[in-house]
C-alpha cells in the first residue's frame, strides 16, 4: 500500500469512499470548487478591459505626431567686417 493510501486509511475512511477519493469524482469534501461562479465572470471581464487599454494605449502611441521641438536653432552670426 501506498504512504498516501496508508495516510488515508488511519483517517478511517471506507474502501468506499477511498476508491471515490482515488476516482476524483468531486465528492470528498476537500474537493476544489469555485466559491462564486461570478467570480469568473469579472476576472474574465477584467482582463479584456485590460486587453482593450493596451491595444489603445499602443494606437496612441503609434498616431501621435512627432512633437514640435521646443526650441528653434539660434540665428546665424554674421561678422561685422570693420572695411565699408
């Protein structure tokens, strides 16, 4: 026998229920259920707004024109010539 069915069987439970644990049908106690199907539900939803944020956030970037440079160049300097 194994440690885990061994482990099990000190806990008392019947052939029965050890071979429904084994089957993993869902009807040990321990069996993981979702708390609330809604939960799902909004994880699902949350993760396309965040879908459809990125998707605008990279078209955002990608349209925007080129900004206009803050600064212009300084004029060019012309030399005085001292000869006139």
């Amino acid at each position: 026998m194994s440690r885990i069915a061994k482990g099990l069987r000190i806990r008392r439970y019947s052939y029965k229920a050890l071979a429904r644990i084994a089957k993993g049908d869902g009807c040990h106690p321990t069996a993981r259920k979702m708390d609330d199907p809604s939960d799902l539900v909004l994880a699902l939803l949350g993760l396309a707004v965040a879908a459809v944020m990125l998707v605008a956030g990279a078209l955002y970037l990608i349209m925007t024109p080129d900004p206009i440079p803050a600064r212009t160049a300084p004029p060019a300097v012309q030399a005085v010539s001292a000869v006139s």
